[in-house]
C-alpha cells in the first residue's frame, strides 16, 4: 500500500479498535490477572525497583537522549555523507519523538478516562465508561478534575520509534527496526498495566495513534521534499 491507503486504513482501524474495546469486557477479563482482590493489590508496586527504573525512567531517559543524539548530528554533522544518506529519515524519527507523545499526551488530557486502579472495580471510584460516554451530572459535581489516562502516554515514546522504518533503506533493516520499536513500545506498555495504570486497549489504540501519526508526518516531509 502506498502512504495514503495506510493513513485511510490505519483510521479505520484506530476507529474500529476505539468501538471494539469499548463495547466489551476484554480489558476487564485481562486486566483481572494483574489485580489480587484478596489483598487489593497489583502484580507489581508503581514504585518497585528495578522495575521503575527500567520500564519507565531509565527508558523515558534513554529515548529522549536517543531524539537528542539524532538533532545534534543533524545539525552539526550535516554535511557528512552518512547524515546525508539519512537526513530525511532522521527528520522523519525527530519529529515522531516529539509529536507522537505530545499528541497522544493532549488527547489523553482532554478524554476524562480512568485508570484501572481509578476504577471501582479495582477500589477506585470512577465507573466503567466508554470514550464517547460521559459520567452523570451528580459524578462531575463531586469530581471535577479530569482523568488523564486513555491513551497509554508513556508508551507512546516507544512507539514513535515506529519511525525507524522510515529511516533505513534495505528491507531487512525496516524489519529490524519495526521489531525493536515494537518491544520496547510493549514493554512499556506491559509495564503500566500491571502497576494498574493501564489498560490493554489505551496500550493499543497509542500504538495504532502512534503510526497514524508517523504516517502524516512522513506524508508531510516526504512532499516537501518533493517540492
């Protein structure tokens, strides 16, 4: 498929899984296996360590240095052939760093969608709700602020490495790349919903959000290039 026909069915597909996890039970019956009910508690503490360090700062940091280590050589190493060779992959896998998690960060500011520990189920005090749903009027009375949880913010970072495959030219090296982004996405995803913070469909709808977004930004450098 060419980049539009992916950006047509990657929306179709982000809209399919929107109403798909929203009209049934599968995050409940998974995130269950996560969640003791006798002790109230998740299969891992927010804060355990080397836990945190791992899947959330450590990995936070290593991206972040990794988008930073990728403009420093686009600025003061342009001219080298490499970069060259490079430079509008690199453009691409900057701008997906820093747009995939801001955008995926404003929506889920704007959603009003719990976490799983927020929910009832699980001792919270938000109930089960659906994105286009809205809580009753005496609920935002007695709980104004919003919650930010859906989609999966952290693991948004990891899935702008889905860019990569915008940046290599063989074949095999786009897999690999895929491959990568793919696990580390996972990882961080995986992580945040056995601390609870997370459920299986905020982790998949940021992955389909994340290539959504990395398609246009691609669509977009790919025409002014062309220009």
């Amino acid at each position: 498929m060419n980049i539009n026909q992916q950006l047509v069915v990657t929306f179709l597909v982000l809209l399919f899984s929107i109403v798909f996890f929203g009209i049934n039970n599968i995050d409940l019956t998974l995130q269950d296996q996560f969640f003791n009910f006798t002790t109230h508690k998740w299969v891992l503490f927010w804060g355990e360590q080397p836990y945190k360090f791992i899947f959330y700062d450590g990995i936070k940091k290593l991206l972040i240095a990794f988008a930073v280590s990728l403009l420093l050589a686009l600025v003061f190493f342009r001219k080298t052939k490499l970069v060259n060779d490079y430079k509008r992959g690199i453009i691409i896998v900057i701008l997906s760093a820093i747009f995939v998690p801001f955008i995926a960060s404003s929506i889920k500011g704007q959603t009003n969608m719990p976490c799983p520990k927020d929910e009832i189920r699980y001792g919270g005090i938000y109930p089960r709700t659906a994105v286009w749903q809205d809580y009753t009027p005496e609920f935002k009375l007695h709980h104004p602020h919003k919650s930010k949880c859906w989609p999966a913010g952290h693991a948004s970072g990891g899935f702008a490495l889905l860019s990569l495959i915008f940046l290599f030219h063989k074949r095999k090296n786009k897999i690999i790349a895929g491959t990568v982004a793919m696990a580390v996405g996972w990882s961080m995803g995986l992580y945040k919903m056995v601390i609870g913070d997370h459920f299986l469909s905020h982790t998949i709808i940021t992955m389909i959000l994340a290539w959504l977004i990395i398609l246009l930004i691609t669509k977009i450098v790919n025409k002014i290039y062309s220009l």
